[in-house]
C-alpha cells in the first residue's frame, strides 16, 4: 500500500520506539538509519539485513532532510508519500496548488475558473498531462538562444491573481540545466508582497535532486526557501534505483489541503494516503531504502561526483574534436550529460549523425530544442553510474568515427541515406502511430478536419 508520511521533527526523534539491529557485527550498536542519511557506507549484507518494515516512512524522512525540510517544529512537519515516478509526483503537486489556490479565492469569493501554471517551456512532457488533466492552463516562458531555461524575471510577468505556482526545474530535460531556484523566489517573494498574492514554487528536481545536495551543497534551490512549497524527486533517475519510483514532498500540512489526503483504519491502523494508486508493489521502496543506507552520504558523494567528472571529460573531448558545441553546463551546475549540437553548418545535421552512431551499438537522442527554439537540433549523452571512463573512451572512439565517416559523404549519399532510414521498419511503425494517411484521407473527401495525433514530448 502507499501512504502519505511524516518526516518526524527533531523534537519528536525520541519519542519513537527501538529499531532493529543486525548483531554480531559493530552495527549492531547502532540503530537503522530512519530520519537522516547515514554519514558512512554500510557492507551490502548489513543493508540488506536491515531492510525490513516502515521503508517508506524512512525513505521520506530520509529524503526530506536531504532537502533541508525544516524539522524544528513538531506542528509543521514535512509530508511526503512514494509515486510510481515523477509524472504522478509532478500531477500530485500540481494538484495540491491548484486546490489550496481555489480554497483560497473561494473564502474571498472570487471565481476559480481559470487556473494558471507558469513554468519553462523545457519542461518535461510529465508538466503538459498534469495542465491537461487538471483542467490548468499552462504559461510557458520560452527560452532563447542566450538562455536554454526559464528566465525568472520573464516568468514573473507570466504570473497573476490566477497564477497557482510556479515550476521551477532542477536538472533540464534538454540540457541538463539547473534554473535559479533561488532568484526566482526573491522575485516572487517580492512580488506577492507588492500585489497581495500567495504563490508557492514547485520544484521538479527529478534529474536534480539526488545530485545537487552531494555535488553543490551550497547551492540553495530546496526547502531552505520558504517560496518552495512542493518538491519531486526520482528514484530511478539519480537515486540510483531502477524504475517504478518517484518521490513527493511538502513543506508541511498547509500546503496539502486536507481534503485531499484520505484516511484509512481497516487495514489495522490510522493511515493517510494521498496517491492515485492505493496498491503497490514494495520492491522499489526496499530498493530504494537499500541504496540510501548501503551508500549513505559518502558513497552518493563519491558515486555523484564521479559523474559530473566523467560528463566534464566526455564535455572536454568533445569540445576537443572541434566539431561540436556544448549546450550544457560543467563542473557539476546541472545534471551530469553532455548537450552538443554541430559547430558549424554542413551536408548531414544531428539527426544524420545520431542514426550513424546507432549503426556502432550507441542508442544517443537527436531531438529539437523545446518552444521558440524548436528550429535547434541538439544531441545528449547521459551519464550514469555504471558509465565507466573506459565505455566513455569508446563512444569518443565511435563519435570520431562517425564524424569521419559523414564528413566522407557527399550530399547525395546523406540524402539517400536518410531516405533509406525514413522507409525502415522501425520509421513506418512510429509514423503509423503518429498519422494515419488512410483515416486523414477518408475525413479530407467528406471536407473534415482531422487532426494528426501528438507526438509525445521530450523524456
């Protein structure tokens, strides 16, 4: 089952029972690591000894001190519940601002008709289901080719009296980019006060958010501003879990309408549950728990930083050949990938140079750029824990190669290749699902409109 849990203050971490211990070893002095991630890391059998029940209260208390959730005050505790991933996280939160807006202008007794979201238009396609399905309108502040991510001054001339939240996003889908958590709360800070509003932020750090409090601890993005209301994070992204695991927070009950929470006593005790699925499997949440006190702070740091030097290597190389730009960030200021496009113009774009790199076993995206840049081709390699510099030496290998060989092509041969590549099998399957000709012809002859299926968004 899935329930909503407490991340228990300070004040309260003594009132609570004895844990479990593993015995015969030195742990066995210790109790279970339960609120707070372990400083040190735990031999693998430990952990998994210690795996036993309440893995979701741990993994929200756990979570919610990584990002500084205030514990000093037994009365506002931070709330937080597993997700099968960051989609229902992302509608879960944007649903708990859409409500705490509506009760708030119906005690005024103003219309709650047209709620609106702001956010950047890189968003992930996770944010265009929550504004679809809530019924919410959604104001994408474009970037620019100066700025791949929201600008926090354009966002605020996006917000008004209707305006439910704001989507502030650590970790960029496109290029990995961490937006200014930090200025965008001064502005809106300063801004509800001018205007009488009460606007919270929700931080989407799905990429972000098991990363930045390991790599750039000083960074401030979290629960350290009072603007930031909601937090997600996932699992199975950085959390170094597979997937089927997400995480919502919230600052504490008042940003969670009550109404919303259901409670629950005839599975033998008081539970709260605020989730779209009540059942659930628990192999994630033991996943997950397993590898927060089998790391701990150390081994997240070591394992984080690794990657963010590994990406930082792949950036330089690349950046080497002289054929490419990056469009991400170093030195660990966004999530661990490498965003590139080509340097200069030529016969063969991104999309060509991908398709040749598959050919070497290498499955790396090509896509557009999201609203007002969709004209920008970009490519992106992400960087994962069991991405050695040895794997990464071949790819810079095959990426040379690939180069090389597209660089030997006249136009002709490009186009004959992109035309043998468009007609394959895997091409017609995705574009029958996308456009049905037969079903467009048949509505064109009686003189109707029918619109193509969207092609989903960037993952």
């Amino acid at each position: 089952m899935v329930f909503l849990s407490r991340a228990i203050s300070d004040f309260r971490i003594g009132e609570t029972g004895d844990e479990t211990t593993v015995y015969g070893t030195r742990w066995a002095a210790n109790d279970i690591p339960r609120y707070e991630l372990p400083e040190e890391e735990m031999p693998a059998r430990v952990a998994y000894r210690l795996i036993k029940d309440e893995l979701a209260n741990r993994c929200v208390n756990i979570i919610a001190r990584l990002l500084n959730a205030p514990t000093d005050n037994p009365d506002f505790e931070c709330l937080g519940c597993s997700t099968v991933g960051s989609t229902e996280a992302i509608i879960l939160g944007a649903l708990a601002m859409k409500r705490r807006w509506q009760n708030a202008r119906r005690e005024k007794g103003l219309p709650t008709d047209k709620p609106n979201f702001v956010m950047g238009s890189e968003v992930q396609v996770a944010w265009h289901k929550a504004m679809r399905y809530l019924d919410i309108e959604g104001r994408e502040v474009p970037v620019t080719k100066d700025l791949l991510y929201m600008d926090p001054k354009k966002a605020m001339d996006m917000v008004d009296e209707n305006t439910i939240g704001i989507c502030a996003i650590l970790g960029s889908t496109y290029t990995g980019h961490y937006e200014d958590v930090e200025t965008l709360s001064n502005l809106l800070d300063a801004k509800c006060k001018e205007e009488g509003l009460d606007i919270g932020i929700h931080v989407d750090a799905a990429s972000g958010g098991f990363i930045a409090p390991f790599v750039t601890p000083d960074l401030v993005w979290d629960f350290r501003l009072e603007r930031v209301h909601s937090i997600n994070v996932s699992g199975h992204k950085y959390g170094l879990t597979y997937p089927g695991i997400g995480w919502a927070l919230w600052r504490n009950k008042q940003y969670l309408p009550e109404e919303l929470v259901f409670n629950i006593n005839y599975l033998g005790s008081n539970q709260a549950s605020f989730t779209f699925n009540f059942s659930k499997g628990a192999s994630n949440i033991i996943a997950q728990y397993y590898v927060l006190i089998r790391l701990g702070r150390t081994g997240f740091t070591h394992i984080m930083k690794n990657l963010v030097a590994n990406a930082d290597y792949l950036s330089d190389q690349l950046e080497n050949t002289g054929k490419f730009t990056i469009l991400s960030e170093k030195g660990g200021k966004g999530v661990p990938l490498v965003a590139f496009k080509l340097k200069h113009k030529a016969h063969y774009d991104e999309f060509d140079f991908v398709a040749k790199l598959r050919e070497r076993g290498w499955i790396v995206p090509a896509y557009t750029m999201s609203h007002a840049m969709e004209h920008m081709k970009l490519i992106r390699v992400v960087v994962r824990e069991d991405f050695s510099r040895n794997r990464m030496e071949i790819l810079i290998r095959d990426i040379n190669a690939s180069i090389q060989y597209l660089d030997s092509l006249n136009e002709k041969e490009v186009q004959t290749r992109r035309k043998s590549r468009h007609t394959s099998a895997r091409h017609m399957h995705h574009s029958n699902i996308s456009f049905d000709k037969a079903h467009h012809n048949k509505h064109e002859k009686k003189g109707e409109c029918c619109k193509a299926k969207e092609a989903p968004g960037i993952c």
